[in-house]
C-alpha cells in the first residue's frame, strides 16, 4: 500500500487541474457554478465572460443508506488508498466506473473483490459492448460480481 501511495503521489501531478490548465491554456474553476447569461457564469459568486464552456461535474462517492454502515469503518473512492495494509478481502457497493477501476485495482494487487450491482447489468450508462468486455476481463482477473444485489444491513 505504502508503493501504491507513492506511485500515485508521482502521477497525480500529470492528473491535477493546475497542470491540465497550464498544458492546454484552459481556465479551471472549481466551485458551485451558475450560468448569468450565454456567456456569463458564476463561480463562487465571480462572474466570468466565456466563448465557449465545458461543464464537467465530476462525480463524489455516495455512501449507501444501509443500517449500520456508520458503525463500520468503511471506505470509499476518495481515502481507500490511504490504508497502510492491504486487505485480504474487499466488498464494493457498486458497479460503475470507479468500482470497477478499484475492484480491478485491488484484484490485481491480490486483493479478493466483490462487487454489488443494484440492477441486471454491468456498467448501465455506458457503452454495452465495452461494458461486455470489461465485465469479462474484471471476471477474468478474478473479481466476483453480484449482480440484483445491495446490503442489506453492515
């Protein structure tokens, strides 16, 4: 785990908004937003003239409305890389993107994962010949996915 921090504290500076400003010349703000007018937004209350805007949201990890899970020590997306020991074993609730780059992760570095999908598919917002493919390689590297599934109680 102690490899895995420092591998990604090397790469995040390619993945920060600072460098992605400065290597494509494009302004990064961060914050609540709203549109004045068709060339106007708001960020944090400061109104900024625009040609063209690209909205991107970005997502946050929910965490599930389960009896008991604040009694449990979970993680999620944002801290998981902050354990000092890896895990024997590891549940992820969900079956999204970033699940799937975790679940893959953890896999791969020996961890055994099980992932929960609420519905009947892999991936249901995206591509489903792609999702196809990764469900089969997640399968593959050994990862266990449920699918009509979610906790029932922590």
């Amino acid at each position: 785990m102690e490899r895995m921090r420092k591998i990604r504290a090397e790469i995040s500076i390619h993945d920060s908004a600072e460098n992605f400003s400065k290597t494509h010349g494009i302004d990064i703000m961060l914050g609540a937003a709203k549109f004045i007018n068709p060339n106007t937004i708001s960020v944090n209350g400061k109104e900024i003239k625009f040609f063209k805007a690209c909205i991107c949201t970005g997502g946050r990890p929910r965490r599930p409305e389960v009896p008991g899970v604040n009694e449990i020590p979970y993680m999620t997306s944002e801290n998981v890389w902050n354990l000092t020991l890896q895990p024997q074993s590891l549940l992820i609730v969900g079956a999204g993107p970033i699940a799937c780059e975790l679940g893959q992760g953890f896999q791969r570095l020996g961890t055994q994962v099980t992932m929960l999908a609420r519905g009947t598919q892999f991936l249901p917002r995206e591509d489903q010949d792609a999702a196809s493919f990764l469900k089969a390689q997640l399968e593959s590297d050994g990862c266990q996915l449920m699918f009509n599934s979610k906790p029932v109680s922590f």
